[in-house]
C-alpha cells in the first residue's frame, strides 16, 4: 500500500465511472451513459471535497452522505465540488443517489486504484476473524491547484463531519 496523503500533497489525479447527483424532475445519468469523471476538470475552476466512504447504503455511510448532502448547497455557493468514492459500481451509486434524493457526484472505484493513492484502505478482522480490506472513511479538500489543503481520517461523528468541512472551507478558501 501507498503511503497516506498529507496536507500539501498533491492530490492524485483520477478518471472514474461516476452518478451525477439527484436534481428534482430530472433522472440521474443512467449507467449506460459511461459519465467519467476527473479531478482535472476541477483544476483552476474549483476546490473539491472528495468523501471515501465503505460502501452504498450501509447505516454509517448512509448517515455520513446524506450528512454531506445537506450541506452540498452552501459548497456550492462556495464554488466546491463535493465527490463521494466508494468500491460500489454505478448501478448501486445510480440506485443509492435515487433513494437518498443525493445532489452530488458518486464515483465508481471498483478496482480499487483512487482508494489505493489517496491511501485510504486499511484491513480489519470480519465477523469470521478473517482480515479484510476496507475503505477507512476519510476525506480530502484538494484546491484548485491539486494541492490536498486538509485531511480527515477515522471520521468519528458522522453527522457533524459535514460541518467540519464547511468550517475548514470558510477559514481557507479565499
């Protein structure tokens, strides 16, 4: 595994199936569109808040997105892309994005190379005393310039992480 991320690092790029966000009275992408996403199309237009979380649905990762989602509006006024990354495909992003009624960007990193850079995969005993490879949520505010300006790790309080962020973002962002 790579070594984590730090603040000032620069952010590895990535190209990445992805689910446009939910918008009232339009339908996402469907998985038939094959929407790629880069951070490159961020670069010099806007700063971006990129969540790793476990997996799609899951109570914990379901809290901690439609956390996110709450708060996308104001990263918006903000000119901050907010991206969620998990191991799940576009279907399941597709379907989850429909459920929770999510306005942002979920992107598909099934071959588990983007979780790998970012340094985001740590291993746990399953309920059968077997190590497993899982996503540690985490997330990344990366500027406009592919410079990574903060870093959060082992997220604790799912529902105020969200406001963490923002907080960051007014401080920083100028």
């Amino acid at each position: 595994m790579s070594g984590a991320l730090e603040t000032g690092d620069r952010a590895p790029g990535f190209d990445l199936p992805a689910v446009y966000g939910y918008k009232a009275g339009a339908s996402s992408p469907s998985a038939e569109e094959k929407v790629m996403v880069k951070l490159k199309d961020f670069q010099d237009k806007k700063w971006v808040v990129l969540c790793f979380y476990a997996v799609d649905s899951s109570p914990e990762d379901t809290r901690l997105m439609v956390s996110f989602n709450e708060w996308n509006r104001k990263f918006k006024t903000r000119e901050v892309e907010l991206l969620g990354c998990s191991w799940n495909g576009i279907n399941s992003h597709q379907q989850f994005i429909e459920v929770y009624q999510m306005g942002f960007t979920l992107l598909a990193d099934e071959y588990k190379k983007i979780t790998e850079l970012y340094g985001v995969i740590k291993e746990e005993d399953d309920d059968f005393g077997k190590m497993v490879k899982v996503i540690e949520r985490s997330t990344f505010v990366i500027d406009k310039t592919g410079m990574v300006r903060k870093v959060w790790k082992n997220i604790d309080d799912l529902r105020e992480h969200p406001r963490e962020v923002w907080d960051f973002i007014q401080k920083e962002k100028n």
